[in-house]
C-alpha cells in the first residue's frame, strides 16, 4: 500500500510538499498520480508522471502551482503545491499504475488532508 503524506494547515498563498512512498513496490515500475477528493465532490485528477519521468500532466486548475517529481532512490514520488489556495482544500491521494497483459494493476494510498485556511 502507498502511504501519501505532508498534509496539513496552510494559509493560502503558502506552500505544501505532498509525499507518496513506499515499501512494498518499485514506484520506477509504475506511473504515478496525484488525486484529491473535497467533501461532497468527486475525486479529482491532478497530476501523473510516467513510468519513464518522460511524460507529465496537470489539470488546469494546478498548472504552473502543482509540480510533480519522482526520487528513485527513495522510492517517492513528490507533489509540490505553491500558491494554495482555499478550494485547494481536500484530502490527497497517490495512486501507482502499470498496464500488464493481464489488465491494469493499481495501487492506492490513504489520503493525506490538506487544508488551505487563513
């Protein structure tokens, strides 16, 4: 299981840096994503690296706030926000993905809360 950290309470315009890491699975292996999810709302597609680091994505609502990273040697992938805001507020989700012959293998973290407040 991945284990997301680095939540907490910010106020809006600060900086946050959100961890995925660990134990049991190369995350190099896999594609990595970040999700959030606010009360009452769907869960929302952030941001996703490829498996090689070659390729990134953001949704509108992050790009150029959002980055995202990968530290093999640590077997993390990274999310850092800047600029958060209050409609940032949810909890976080990574999620590690690999296509294979015999379907789609996925593994998801507890969420870490994120609360963007003054």
């Amino acid at each position: 299981q991945l284990q997301a950290s680095g939540g907490g309470l910010v106020q809006p315009g600060k900086s946050l840096t959100l961890s995925c890491a660990t134990s049991g699975i190369s995350l190099d292996d896999y594609a990595i994503g970040w999700f959030r999810q606010a009360p009452g709302k769907k869960r929302e597609g952030l941001s996703c690296i490829s498996k090689s680091d070659e390729y990134t994505w953001y949704v509108d609502s992050v790009k150029g706030r959002f980055t995202i990273s990968r530290d093999g040697a640590e077997n993390t992938v990274y999310l850092q926000m800047n600029s958060l805001q209050p409609e940032d507020t949810a909890a976080y989700y990574c999620n590690a993905a690999l296509a294979t012959l015999r379907g789609p293998i996925n593994y998801w973290g507890q969420g870490t809360q994120v609360t963007v407040s003054s």
